[in-house]
C-alpha cells in the first residue's frame, strides 16, 4: 500500500508527541489534523447510523507503520468503549 510522503510525515510527528496512547481513533484524529483535506480521502468515516468506526485497508497499513515506529499495536475500540476510557 503506498502511503503519501505528507501523511508518513505527519504519523513520525504525531509519534514525536504522544506517548503510550493505544487508541486508533485518537491517533487517527492527530494524523487528520495535520495533513490537508484532500490527503483525508483515504481515511474511512463512521458508520452514519452507529457512528462506529470501521478499518479500510490504508487505515490498517497506517496502523502497522504505527506499530513498527513505536511498538504499540493501536487498537480500534466501539463507541461505549472510547466514551468509558476518556471520561473527564
């Protein structure tokens, strides 16, 4: 799969800040944040119904890169699951 220069720059930025995160729609969210609109094609969008997120495969290569740079394997929690970890 190949992957945008501008998009692996950006996944060795996010990886320069965050530490132990494991959860892939966090990382998701940093990546999309600093690549432009048009490169954001390629990430999936939720479900419009369940608002669940699903993995395509440039999202699972992603993923992988993640885990070769940092040796976390990022995991893709439902909807329940992300609200119960970030509670503030």
């Amino acid at each position: 799969m190949i992957i945008h220069d501008r998009i692996l720059e950006q996944i060795n930025f996010v990886v320069s800040y965050v530490d132990d995160c494991d959860d892939w729609v966090e990382i998701k969210k940093q990546i999309l944040l600093g690549i432009p609109s048009d490169l954001r094609s390629s990430f999936s969008t939720r479900d419009p119904k369940t608002k669940e997120q699903r993995l395509n495969e440039f999202e699972k290569a992603v993923i992988q890169i993640w885990k070769e740079k940092t040796g976390i394997e990022l995991k893709l929690r439902t909807l329940a699951e992300r609200r119960d970890l970030f509670v503030f």
